[in-house]
C-alpha cells in the first residue's frame, strides 16, 4: 500500500482480531444445553402420556438442569470442561428417565 493513512486505518481496525484466543471452546456447553433441550422438548411432545405426567417430567428436567448449573458455575471451565459437560448433559437426562420410568410403574387411576 502507498498510502501510509490507510494502512494504519487498516492495521488499527483489524488490530483487536489477534487478540482473539481460542475460547471457542466456551460455546460446547451452550450448544450442548440448546440441543438437548430441544431434544427433551420434542420428545415430550411426542410421548403418548398424560398432560400432568409430561409436566412432572418437563419439571424433573429443568428444575435439575437449573441444579446443575448453580453447581458448576463457579468452577473454572478450562480444568472441568468434561465434567461440567457431562453432568450438564447427562444428569438432567438420566434424571428424568429415572422418573419416567418411575411414573410408569405407578398405577394408574381413571375416573
């Protein structure tokens, strides 16, 4: 470049680009909560069970998904990430299965 103005205006805008670090990997748990609660709510849809029982369960999910959260938003992601991505992912889910099990073992009453 011949113009010395436009290569500083370039090299001061595209300065904060190599200051990005590889913290990318921040984003897993995010994408991981958004599809499994997507998948929870499609699959509760589509359970050919009673209204009070599909809202037990949605309960179950985010109430422990909520639990999991408090427990693991102060640890530092770096050193825990597979641990905190597990639990985020797997304890909601086997706890839910848990009770769906559970509620389907119960007897049900008509009226």
């Amino acid at each position: 470049m011949k113009n010395p103005k436009t290569t500083l205006i370039l090299i001061t805008f595209l300065l904060p680009f190599s200051a990005l670090a590889h913290g990318e990997e921040i984003l897993i748990p995010i994408f991981i909560q958004f599809g499994l609660i997507l998948t929870f709510l499609i699959l509760i849809i589509s359970l050919k069970i009673r209204v009070i029982e599909k809202l037990i369960l949605s309960i179950m999910y985010f109430v422990t998904f909520g639990l999991m959260l408090y427990i693991f938003w102060n640890l530092p992601y770096r050193q825990n990430h597979t641990a905190i991505d597990l639990s985020i992912s797997l304890g909601p889910a086997l706890l839910t299965l848990i009770v769906y099990i559970f509620l389907k073992r119960l007897p049900h009453q008509t009226k």
